[in-house]
C-alpha cells in the first residue's frame, strides 16, 4: 500500500476548485502550478488525488479505520496523507515530462487510443453521481485529460524500456531451489524486557534430538517425515551465488551449497537461531530461472525509464502552488464507480 499524503489544515475544505477558509472566505483556484511557465489545471490534480483517495478508501478504510489519512504507519513523520499527495505530484510530474518529450519520440495518441478515452471518461462521469463528482472536480474534459496524459506515459514508458539491455548470462539468472525446514531456540513469547524468550539448554539438546531423528525419516521421505512431524516446509529459489539468499542463516546456506543432487537432504545444521534441515529440490530450476529472468528485465526497464526520466525532467521546471495543494485534504469520504 502506498504510503502517505498530509498538510491537513484545520480550517480548510476542499470541494471542486474551491477552497473554504477560516474566516468563510471562498477561495477559488484555477491552477495547481506550472509546468515550464504553463498553467497546470487545479481540477485535473484534484481530480488525482480524489480518485487515488477513493481507491485506498475502498481497500483499506475498513482495516485502518477512519482516522487512516492521519496516521504515521511507518514512523518516519509523515502521513498516509503526506505520502500519498507526495506520490500524487510525482506522478503528475512524471506525466507532464514524457508528455512533453512524446513528440521527439515519435509517440502519440492513436485514433482508437483517443475513443477509448473518450468513451472511457464519458462512462465514468455517467457512472458515477453528481456530488461524487463535484467533490473530484471530475468533468468530461478533466477526466478525459488524465487519461491521456497516463496513455502517453505509460507508452513513453515502453518506448524508453524496450531500449533496455535484455541480454542476460546465463549463470546470473540460473536458480536452483531448496526447501528447508527450522526448529528454533526460541519459545515464541516475548519477556518483560522486550527479548525473545529462549529455550533452556537442555530443552535446546531435546529439539537436537528431536531435528536427529525427524531427519533419518527425511532421507527417505522429507514430505511425509516433516508432514508427520508438523513441521512447516518452506521453499526457496535462489541463483549460483549465496548472497542472492538474503534473510537466511550463513549455517543454512553453507550447507544448502554443499548439496549437488536432487533430493539431497542435509545433515541437521545449527545455527544461530534454530536447527535447519535442507533438502536440494531442483539443481536447475527452469521455472523459476525464468522467472529470475523476467525480474531481471523488469528491473532493467525500469532503470532505463528512471535514467532517462531523470534526464529529460531537469530540462524542465515544475513548481507547485503551495496554497491550492494544502487545499486539497481527504476529510470526505469519496467512493466511486469506475
């Protein structure tokens, strides 16, 4: 979930492209800003942010409460509010940006692309009721307007990203898969303290013994020895070099590289937190290499976006008009039909 949006003003609502102020005063924004000298529409930014509103209400007001747009949820001094504005105004950067260079990569809007946003913003307005989108600031034009601006970036996006070096080595997205099995030192209870309740150390030898015996079964049938046991599997991939297991003991991973079969099953390892149990699964494990490799793509286009991003918004000048944004607050429940 995204994280954050802020700057809730006591004593101001904001309600299509007026803001009400302490003394009763109405005042009225046209603009949010400018990009490169040029008026960025107040209604189409409130329109954003109403819409990403409505959509983190409908997932998640029922678990977080009423009160979730002043919550800090990762304690970091900011709201849900604060992140989720933060996020609204980096995204309309963003589209403002490759809208401007879309030209000089020869990307625009097709025919078909522009019915469909037509369509696709006529069905919204007839969608949804009259106060909903007073609230949004959501017209025809506003809601068509968004939509073409997210058309243009998510195309300028494939433009850019396809340009992405897709010719990966082998040995950097080979996966072998493991599952392995933890009997831990610890009781699961926290002590007054604040620490992890431990084991005594002879309950610690007993769980040895315990991990022993469960193993000699394993050998012969890992699923059906820890199924017995009721002991949770659980299963991992991972490429050719052990940094690439993050999160897990040195312990189990030195001793997940000394097996070279499938179906090997180690010795009872001790670490520093628990007993493990490996076994090897798949030595080369086709499905998940080839998901290993399509992360790797992912995460290569979306370098190449964020270099060339980067490049083309410091050729321009985007500035915020700090009233309007305080204006816009989440202090109305919004829901929506898309």
């Amino acid at each position: 979930m995204k994280k954050g949006f802020a700057l809730v003003l006591a004593c101001t609502l904001a309600v299509s492209a007026f803001a009400t102020g302490c003394g009763n005063e109405k005042v009225s924004y046209n603009q949010m800003g400018t990009f490169d000298g040029k008026k960025v529409d107040y209604n189409l930014v409130k329109f954003m942010a109403s819409y990403e509103q409505a959509k983190t209400e409908k997932d998640y007001r029922e678990t977080l409460g009423e009160d979730m747009w002043s919550v800090d949820y990762e304690q970091d001094g900011t709201t849900l509010l604060d992140d989720t504005k933060d996020d609204i105004i980096d995204t309309l950067h963003s589209m403002l940006v490759m809208e401007k260079y879309a030209k000089d990569s020869k990307v625009e809007l097709t025919d078909v692309e522009k019915k469909k946003i037509t369509i696709a913003a006529k069905e919204f307005i007839e969608n949804n009721k009259k106060e909903t989108l007073e609230k949004m600031a959501a017209s025809q034009s506003v809601v068509e307007r968004y939509l073409q601006l997210y058309t243009i970036y998510y195309k300028m996006y494939e433009k850019i990203a396809e340009g992405a070096d897709q010719n990966i080595k082998a040995e950097d997205i080979n996966q072998k898969t493991i599952s392995y099995v933890e009997f831990s030192y610890y009781t699961g209870k926290t002590k007054s303290d604040g620490t992890k309740e431990k084991l005594s150390e002879k309950d610690i030898a007993m769980l040895n013994t315990k991990a022993k015996d469960i193993r000699e079964k394993a050998i012969q049938d890992f699923d059906a020895a820890m199924s017995e046991a009721k002991v949770e599997v659980q299963t991992v991939s991972y490429g050719h070099s052990v940094s690439d297991i993050a999160g897990l003991e040195d312990a189990l991973v030195r001793s997940a590289e000394r097996l070279s079969a499938k179906g090997d099953v180690s010795e009872v390892v001790k670490g520093e937190d628990a007993y493990y149990i490996v076994r090897l699964d798949k030595l080369q494990d086709d499905e998940a290499t080839a998901k290993k490799k399509e992360e790797v793509i992912k995460e290569r286009k979306e370098t190449a976006f964020q270099t060339k991003y980067e490049e083309l918004s410091a050729k321009s000048e985007f500035k915020v008009d700090s009233k309007a944004w305080a204006s816009i607050t989440f202090e109305d429940p919004i829901t929506v039909e898309d």
